[in-house]
C-alpha cells in the first residue's frame, strides 16, 4: 500500500522552479510515497517537464484539467490519492529530503490526526524566516489552536477525508487552504507538531500572496469566511461572539491587502456592498473592520510586516 500521496497542481510557474520542487521529491529519504501532478492550465514546458519526471520514475502520476484553479486541481489529486496519508506541495516550494519520513513517522509513532512539521519561507534575495516556534509534542485538536497556515506542511489521514467527502471549495481564490483543513478538523482529536522544517515556502512577485490586492480579493476572503461561519457553526468550542469575531478577523485580512495595494472608490463601495450583504448588514461594523484594517496596514508596513 501507498503510505503517502503528495499532491502537487502545476500551473504558471518557472521551469528553474519546478524542477526544484519535483527533485525534492526524488531525494527523498522515505520511498513508499506517490506524487500526483496536476497540470491545470500549464504550459507546454511545464507539461514536458511534468512528464519527464512520470517517466523517470513510476511514483510519479500525470492528471491534466483545462481549469486553472488550484482548488480544482487539489480535488482531483484528492479523488486519485491511494495512500493512507495525503500531503500537499505547491509547485514553486520544496521538500527537505527527510520531509515524508519526518510528517509518516508523526502520524505513525503518535496515532494522530494530522501531524505539521515546521516552515521555512525563503525570498529571492536569499532573505529567509522560519514560519513557526514548534516544539515536538502532541496535543489535543482544537479549531482555536489552528496555526494561520495553508495545509502546506501538514499530513492528514486520507481516509478521514474520503469517508467524509471533504473538498477544496472550488472558484474560492483565497483561504481555499484554511476552510478546507478547518473543515478536515472537525473530525480530530489529537494534532503532533515537530520543530523540524521540512517545507521551503518561496516568496516570489508572481506568486498569489505577492500579487496585487484588489477588492475583488478582499471579498474573496469575506466568501471564505462566510463558509467558515458555517463550518464553525458545527461545534459546540465555538460561541456566536467567537463565530463572528472570526468573521471580522478574516474580512480584515483581505481588507488589509486590498489596502496595501491601493484602493478605488468603487471598489471599497464594491467591497461594502457584498459585506453588508453577506456577512453583517451593519455599515458600523463594515466602517469598524475597515478602519481597523487600515491601522494594521500602517502599522505592518511601519514594522514591515
């Protein structure tokens, strides 16, 4: 049996990159694993490069959709993965050779969950941060604890996610990671961390993060909080106040980026038009978020955040 399935969607990225990100996979220390490529939209370059590596080497699996979203691209690596835990590469980043053996022997020796090893995210420039102070240890799953990642770095039990039919929310360009591994929670007991990194985040001015903000992002972040709402409505460790109190928190996160790139006035009307109606008919609170995000904006660009 397939112990690990990475899943990997390709789309838009530099060759220099890609091979990076695949060859991280061919040193890796732990062998029992399949990776699924996802060619979403990709290039030609970004297809034969794809298929060198499914011919060099038969772990390797090649999937093709002419739909560029990487929520769609991630479902159909989900709807093929045989392995009993499923783990998640973005094309652009890279694993440190001992990663797979790192994230099996934490699902494996704690008979957990989810188990997340550490991240490192590295600039261009040479310029590098590690993301998380994790200590090696095992606690109880709790939707409060989540750290405010991606499931990038994680590995999860892949028949929790089959039996329960858990999906990436496909046309949600943002937070697409956090609903989904906080819908994946509701179904845990028990997460182990390691203090290892294992997961090369690169920062780059083409990746999504790092592209211009528009208030079409920032209600893209209001629709996943939205679906949050719903997700966190489900369990009884979150009260009403804490369920909007999250809602606010991540309509401000879009709205913090949307600012950073330069605002219209159409678009913060836009912008305040779907929130009122879709997540608070208060034009108080929607005033109260925004100008709450425009302090955190001057204050992370101060601080350089």
């Amino acid at each position: 049996m397939t112990k690990i399935s990475v899943i990997i969607p390709i789309h838009r990225v530099e060759v220099s990159y890609l091979n990076q990100c695949l060859s991280s996979l061919c040193k890796q220390t732990f062998t029992e694993f399949e990776a699924i490529l996802i060619l979403n939209g990709s290039t030609n370059v970004e297809i034969e490069t794809a298929k060198k590596f499914c011919t060099n080497d038969s772990r390797f699996k090649f999937f093709e959709t002419d739909i560029t979203d990487v929520s769609t691209a991630r479902n159909i690596g989900l709807g093929h993965a045989l392995g009993k835990y499923v783990t998640f590469l973005d094309c652009d980043d890279w694993f440190s050779e001992n990663a797979l053996q790192i994230l099996f022997d934490l699902m494996e020796n704690n008979q957990v969950e989810i188990g997340i090893a550490n991240t490192k995210k590295f600039w261009c420039d040479g310029k590098d941060k590690i993301m998380f102070d994790f200590y090696n240890h095992v606690e109880t799953a709790l939707l409060k604890r989540i750290p405010n990642v991606g499931v990038c770095g994680f590995v999860l039990r892949n028949e929790i996610i089959q039996k329960n039919q858990i999906r990436f929310h496909e046309g949600l360009k943002l937070s697409e990671d956090r609903v989904f591994f906080f819908e994946y929670y509701l179904y845990c007991k028990k997460i182990a961390f390691s203090k290892e990194i294992i997961y090369f985040y690169r920062q780059h001015n083409s990746s999504v993060c790092n592209s211009k903000q528009t208030h079409e992002h920032a209600i893209q972040q209001i629709k996943a909080a939205k679906i949050l709402h719903n997700i966190l409505a489900k369990t009884s460790e979150f009260s009403r106040k804490d369920i909007h109190h999250h809602d606010r928190i991540l309509t401000r996160m879009g709205m913090v980026a949307y600012i950073n790139s330069g605002t219209t006035p159409n678009g913060i009307l836009q912008l305040r038009d779907y929130f009122l109606n879709n997540i608070c008919n208060s034009k108080f609170i929607f005033y109260y978020c925004w100008y709450r995000a425009r302090i955190s904006a001057i204050i992370g660009n101060i601080l350089h955040l």
